[in-house]
C-alpha cells in the first residue's frame, strides 16, 4: 500500500478534501493522450458512469482502458469507443458491444483478451506491488501465446504480468471524506482492484457520509486507495440486457 500513501496531498480545486464538485472537475488536470486507465464495473453493473462521460468529454485519446467489457453501444465504456478514443481494450467479455466489434474486426482497435480471474489478479497484483504471478488459466491456449510458461509439481502455468495504470475510475454506494468505500453487494466486482492498481484513483460515489461515519468493518476499500470523489446521487444504472417471461 506504500506506493500510493506519497499521492495522499491535497490536489488543487478540491471542494472539501478529497471531494470534487463533478466528474469534470476531478478529471479536468488528470487524464492525458496515452494513459493506461482501469475501470470498474461488470456489464453495465457498478460502473463509474458520470465519470465514463466526464472521460469521453475530456477529448484524450490513445487511451489503454482495462475493464472486464466496454459497456454497450451508446452507454458505459461505448461511449469512448463511439469517440475514438480508446485505443486499446483489455478485457474479458465483449460480446454486448457492436461498435467494439466493428472496430476490432476492421483492425482499428487493439485487443488483449483477459480471462476474468487473471484480469482481477494482474490489477490486484498491480495494486500490490506484484510484478508477475504464474497461473493455469489460458495454457495450451491462444492466451498463453508470447508468455512465459513452467512447469510446476507436474502442471504447466502462464506467467502473467501484473497490471498498475496511470488512473483508475470506480463506482461505489457510499463514501466517507477520507475515501474509505462501501460497494453496493454485487456492484463491488472489480471496482476495488481497479482502484488498487490505479497510480490515481477517483470513486464516484452515491452518498458522502463524515469521516467515521462507516464502520470499520463495513469498509470494503480503505480510503488510502482514493485520491478523488465525485458524488453521483441519481446514477441512471441502466439495465444491460431486459429478460421478461411472455405474457408480462
């Protein structure tokens, strides 16, 4: 946790502490051309999208986003590749996206395919200080091309890197100033080792409590994590895909 405590200053235009006053303002001095960024969610379930949008409204591009999936088209992480500006996705799913799809299939967008486990350990090693780790997931397979593999008490294991980013953009239910985080039960997926691995890390959150406020024990991720907070009370939190039986 020691390679974050050094970015604990007080950032200039913070409104109280740790909090900005939108999505914008917290982006405003912090995203530029080719950073690498990771971002929370699983569908379209806990994702930071105020600040998706404040990302897309920044005009950077050359952006490395690391995320399970790129939202859907029009909303989430869409938004950024209906921009233009992400150039290259590490990601475990993206089959709910058809611009994703255009673009990798014509060659415009680059594409490192993640198995889900190894991308939560490559951003929670990333987060740790873990330079590499060894795993089974993906040998004999496309994945494992180009990586390192050993053998192990008889099994073979890919050597996976792990993954620190320049920043990463969570979502959370609740926050107290000192960004202490409470995720919302399964809107927690990967938000938490997202904001491990980010250099920077800014949570948007739907409720600002005082510091102390949470108990330590409902503390999901400490707040030396979080540099920045964004309140977001009335997130949209679209569904990804409506299933109804007939006849409702």
């Amino acid at each position: 946790m020691t390679q974050h405590a050094s970015t604990q200053t007080r950032p200039a235009g913070t409104r109280d502490g740790k909090c900005y006053e939108s999505a914008q303002a917290a982006l405003d001095d912090l995203i530029e051309d080719g950073m690498t960024l990771a971002v929370g969610g699983f569908g379209l379930c806990g994702i930071p999208e105020s600040l998706i949008a404040a990302l897309r409204d920044t005009g950077k591009k050359n952006l490395t986003v690391a995320s399970n999936n790129a939202g859907v088209d029009g909303f989430g992480l869409g938004l950024l590749l209906e921009s233009r500006q992400i150039r290259k996705m590490l990601s475990s799913y993206v089959g709910e996206n058809k611009e994703f799809e255009r673009q990798y299939l014509s060659g415009e967008l680059e594409l490192e395919f993640c198995p889900q486990g190894t991308l939560a350990e490559r951003l929670r090693a990333g987060g740790a200080g873990i330079a590499a780790f060894f795993t089974k997931t993906g040998y004999g397979t496309k994945i494992a091309e180009g990586k390192e593999v050993r053998e192990f008490d008889g099994e073979h294991y890919v050597m996976e890197r792990g993954l620190p980013v320049d920043v990463a953009l969570v979502k959370a239910q609740v926050a107290d100033k000192a960004g202490n985080l409470r995720f919302n039960k399964t809107a927690r997926n990967f938000n938490p080792l997202a904001a491990m691995a980010g250099r920077i890390c800014v949570a948007e959150v739907e409720e600002i409590v005082e510091t102390g406020a949470i108990d330590p024990d409902d503390i999901h991720l400490p707040g030396i994590f979080v540099h920045r907070i964004v309140h977001n009370p009335t997130p949209e939190k679209r569904i990804e895909k409506r299933t109804l039986r007939e006849g409702n």
